[in-house]
C-alpha cells in the first residue's frame, strides 16, 4: 500500500522500519543477521522508508553496512536526523551521517526532536538546493511539542513531519494533521505501539470478529491500519530486529483500511477495554 508524497507526488510504501534500539548492534555479523533479514523482508514486500538518528547509536552505519552488501541501498528511502546545537556541529553531524549510511544522497533529513531547528534548517535548505536532501522536516514524539510542530509548519517550507501518532494517543487529529493536509506535508508516524504500551493494555483481548472487514488479523495490523487509515498519514515506521514482527508489520500495508466510520467504532472498542 502506497501514498503520494504531498510535495511532489512520488508514491512511498505506507509501512516502513524505525530503528530506534533495535538497530544499536555492534560489528559482529551474526548479531546483525536478524537486521539484515529485516531490511530483506521489508524490501521483498515493496516497503523502502528505513529511518534512522544519530542519536539510536549504531544505527545509521548498521543500515549502511547491511545495504553496502547487496544492492538494496536503491530500494531503500533512507531517512535520517541532525540532533545537535550550532551550524558547524550540524554539518559535522550530516556529514558523518552519509559515511556511516554509506551514501551521496539522503532521502529525508530531518531536525530531531526540533533541536536547534531554525539553525539547522538553513543547512538542510541548502543541501537539499545541492541535491544531498532530497526531502527535509522536522520530528517529535511526544503531545507537548505539537504547538511547536505546528508553528513551524505554518511558517517554513517543509517536505516531512515526523510524530508520535496511535490508536491511544490522538493528540494530533485535532489541528497538526489538518494543517499537514492543508500545507501538503507529509506524515510520518513513529511510536504507533507506544512503545509497547499498547500490547499490554490488550493482554489477554481476542481480537475482535469484525477486524476482519478491513482485513486485520492481528493486534499490531489493528493499531497499525488505524494510524494508516487517516487520509493526512503518509508512512509508519514501527522499530523491530525481529523478522516475524516485521512480517506482522508489513500485513497491515495490504488489504483494506477501516473507513471513518470502522475507526469510530475501532476507538469506541479501545476505549471499553
């Protein structure tokens, strides 16, 4: 499943992979086997968005690594952070970032948690003119940055936002997304598990029958549709190093997606349980 990227048209798989703790492995090879079989079964299935910060560790050069040994690197939309303070600092950064990742080009650099962001953002803005970006935005994760998000969406030419979005935390259905549609912006969803919160709160729950209308089969695919089901969503990128976690995720980029009136019933369910 695929949505157009509001800038520019270009189509991008709707489920992608967050590296976030699960890609901060070290050299060894036989520790990044379940990395390298995750990257494979996301591009076997037609996902590209692999999303990375310096701030995960090891992540951006374990993502390089794995996709110098195939020829994976032109499947992937390589998304990337600068998290840190000054002009000279967030250039040092970038650059380290395309060794580590092993590239020319990044797909989407992104301004983590808005860090130093009016500053940075002059550097992406030129890099992107150069054709070393070739999208640029900003990121958060939790609901208290959702004034500041918006802030700078309404004032700066962005391409990508990036926040935390789930089926128990909707803080930004009432005015970032709106304002992502009506600025053509495109979203990117982490955290749609709550870090795993979600899974706990439904230990025990059967998924219900009528999951399968909008061809659902598991808990992860119900709380992955329901953020993919909002027309102002672009990509979500739950983080895993594990394959069978990645198979489940991918499940939720076929098939139907709940309309306005499953996700009301899918949020009135969430709420009883």
């Amino acid at each position: 499943m695929q949505r157009a990227i509001p800038k520019t048209g270009e189509l991008l798989p709707m489920v992608g992979l967050g590296t976030w703790q699960a890609f901060d492995v070290s050299d060894a090879s036989d520790l990044r086997a379940p990395q390298r079989e995750v990257l494979q079964l996301l591009f076997e299935a037609g996902g590209s968005v692999v999303d990375a910060s310096p701030m995960y560790g090891r992540a951006e050069g374990v993502v390089g690594d794995l996709l110098a040994e195939t020829e994976d690197r032109r499947r992937a939309f390589l998304a990337t952070k600068v998290w840190t303070e000054g002009k000279d600092q967030g250039i040092a950064q970038m650059e380290e970032s395309l060794r580590r990742m092993r590239t020319d080009v990044i797909d989407l650099m992104q301004i983590h948690n808005l860090v130093d962001w009016r500053v940075q953002l002059e550097t992406l803005r030129l890099w992107k003119a150069a054709g070393i970006f070739r999208y640029i935005g900003i990121t958060h994760y939790t609901s208290h940055a959702i004034d500041d998000l918006v802030a700078v969406m309404e004032s700066e030419d962005i391409d990508f936002v990036q926040m935390a979005y789930s089926i128990g935390e909707r803080a930004i259905e009432d005015k970032l997304l709106p304002v992502a549609a009506e600025r053509g912006i495109a979203i990117i969803v982490n955290r749609p598990y709550e870090g795993g919160n979600l899974f706990a709160s439904i230990a025990g729950e059967s998924l219900p029958d009528w999951a399968q209308e909008f061809d659902c089969t598991t808990w992860s695919q119900f709380f992955l549709k329901f953020v993919m089901s909002h027309p102002a969503v672009t990509c979500v990128i739950p983080a895993t190093s594990k394959p069978n976690h990645m198979i489940d995720n991918l499940g939720a980029g076929r098939g139907r997606l709940p309309d306005a009136a499953m996700r009301r019933r899918m949020i009135q369910y969430w709420e009883d349980v």
